[in-house]
C-alpha cells in the first residue's frame, strides 16, 4: 500500500466558477447547501424589500433510515429537494441546511406579505401529496414561516421565528401521530 508521501497527486484545473459551485451545492441533493443559504441571505440584507422565509424539516426521517437504510433515506433527501425545487419559481433561494432540514428565501411585494409565503407553502404541500401517490414511502414535512419586512435589521428574527414555528409545526404533527396510533 502507498504511504502519503509516495503517492502521486495529479494537478487539477479548475476555473474559479467551478470552485464556488462546489462550495455552495450540496453534493446529494444538487440545491444549495449551508454555504449558498448565508451567502443568499447576505445578498439580501442589502435589499429593503421584505423577504419571505420557509424553513423545513423532514417529519421521522431518522425511522425512515432505520427501517429502510442510508441509501433509502438518501433518495428521500433528493426526492424532498425535487419537490421544494418544483414548488418554487427560478430565482428563489433554496439550500438543505444540514441533514434533513432545508431552507426557501425569496423577496415578497409589499402588498403580498400575508399571502405569497402560505401560498408556496400550500403548494410545497400539494407537491408532496402528488409526490406521496407516486410513493412507496410517504412523508410528511413540518413547514415553517415568516417574513422579514425590513431587511436586514430583522432577518435574523424572521429566520427565528420560521424555525420556531416549523418546531412548533412538527410537534403538532407528533402529537397527531400518536393519537392517531392509539386509536382515538
């Protein structure tokens, strides 16, 4: 076996476009990773416009590894990115954060600040109800919201608040679920 220092490194050439899609993609999903999300946010911090965010997280995802595997909860992992991607127009910011949880950034119109951020989440829902007909495995996503009115002094409280309430989503969720199983 070849010991570090005798084995033979080929230089590669890379362009710096390469390099920085590399840093920012996750590599098993194909959307943005950590690095793209802070980077996203930074850009829009030097907007007023508000700026919707969703954060979402994979409802028992560590059971469907369980039961099914890492490779099984991989190809869910890509399916969950598949349907946000399809949920969301182009220019949307979309990243996985970090396992199974993921994050969707994008400016909303001053008029459609109620609506626009329910709206891809109601057809991030549709989406996966489509997806789940198709499905052997059905999955469930905890969803949460807000909106930052005036980027970028309250962005970081937006990011919160979405968290907190995708947290407080997935306990309802969790709670349901036993109910249901015990048969009330």
């Amino acid at each position: 076996m070849a010991t570090p220092e005798k084995r033979k490194y080929k230089p590669t050439f890379k362009t710096l476009q390469q390099i920085l899609l590399e840093n920012t993609t996750d590599t098993l999903t194909g959307i943005g990773n950590r690095q793209y999300w802070k980077d996203s946010l930074e850009e829009m911090r030097q907007s007023t416009d508000p700026v919707a965010i969703l954060i979402i997280d994979l409802n028992n995802f560590k059971q469907i590894n369980d039961t099914f595997g890492h490779q099984k909860g991989d190809e869910i992992l890509i399916r969950v990115a598949q349907i946000l991607e399809k949920s969301l127009r182009p220019d949307d910011i979309l990243a996985r954060l970090g396992g199974d949880e993921f994050g969707i950034a994008f400016p909303v119109p001053p008029d459609q600040i109620s609506t626009t951020p329910r709206e891809v989440a109601e057809r991030i829902e549709h989406n996966l109800e489509q997806s789940n007909q198709e499905s052997s495995i059905k999955i469930t996503l905890s969803i949460g919201e807000a909106v930052s009115k005036h980027p970028p002094s309250d962005l970081n409280t937006a990011i919160s608040q979405a968290d907190d309430k995708m947290y407080r989503n997935k306990q309802y969720k969790k709670r349901e679920q036993y109910i249901d199983g015990a048969g009330i």
